[in-house]
C-alpha cells in the first residue's frame, strides 16, 4: 500500500451557498462572531474566519453559486449542519444570546461525539435553513 505524501490537519474552510449575501455576513458576524476576512464581489463571495478555519458564503446567483443550481429550501439544504467549537459553553448565556438575535435553539444542549470527546451541544438554523451546533468542551 502505498503512503500518503500529506496528514490532514484539519477542516481549513467551508463553503456554503447562500440567497442573500449581506443577511448571511450579519448573522455569521453578529451571531457567531465571526469576522469579514475578504469580500469578492466579483465572485460573489464573503470569507469569513471562524477561529482556526474560515466559512466561505457564495451568493446562489453569484458566479460561483450559479454552478451548484438552485438555492437550499425546506426540499434540500446545502450540508446536514455545521460544528463550531465554542468556549465557553454556558447554555443559558447561548441561548439568551440566540433569543437576542430572533432565534432558538431546536432543542436543550444535549451531548454529543465531535473531535475532541463527547460534550455539550446546541443546534440553531442559520437564515438559509443550515444547522449550525455550537459545540463545547467534551467532558
């Protein structure tokens, strides 16, 4: 068998198609945190860090979005969710912060396996209808 020239590190961005470009940057930022690294208008296209990773948002009907058909809706999402590893994770702070910003959760923390263990997690709908968990320290 032969080897592999390269280990994976870890998820370095993901990229999610999106119906409006400025709605998805403010939930992203103002929600999550998460910071404009570079905008390409061009392409239609917003990078976005998220600690170690990025998020890449491609408007639909942008030249890259274009190529992956019709938008996400209640028949087909974009992906299953999205796992963002929190610190800290006090539920009643998260889900107050949620209910700031017109969300809720879609249910209590509950635990859950990601990289790191089993921990607590919460799962919320981003404005295009993909999951997100915010996922804290395993246990």
């Amino acid at each position: 068998m032969a080897t592999r020239p390269f280990d994976v590190r870890r998820l370095d961005h993901v990229v999610l198609r999106v119906r409006d470009l400025d709605r998805s940057e403010a939930f992203y930022r103002d929600v999550l945190g998460c910071a404009v690294a570079r905008r390409r208008d061009d392409l239609g296209l917003r990078h976005l860090r998220a600690g170690a990773s990025m998020i890449d948002l491609v408007a639909v009907d942008g030249t890259l979005g274009q190529r992956g058909g019709a938008a996400a809706g209640t028949e087909g999402r974009n992906l299953d969710h999205l796992c963002l590893r929190i610190e800290p994770f006090d539920e009643a702070a998260i889900v107050a912060h949620l209910a700031a910003h017109g969300l809720a959760p879609l249910g209590p923390a509950s635990s859950n396996f990601g990289a790191e263990g089993d921990g607590p997690s919460l799962y919320f709908d981003d404005p295009d209808g993909n999951a997100v968990e915010l996922k804290g320290p395993s246990a």
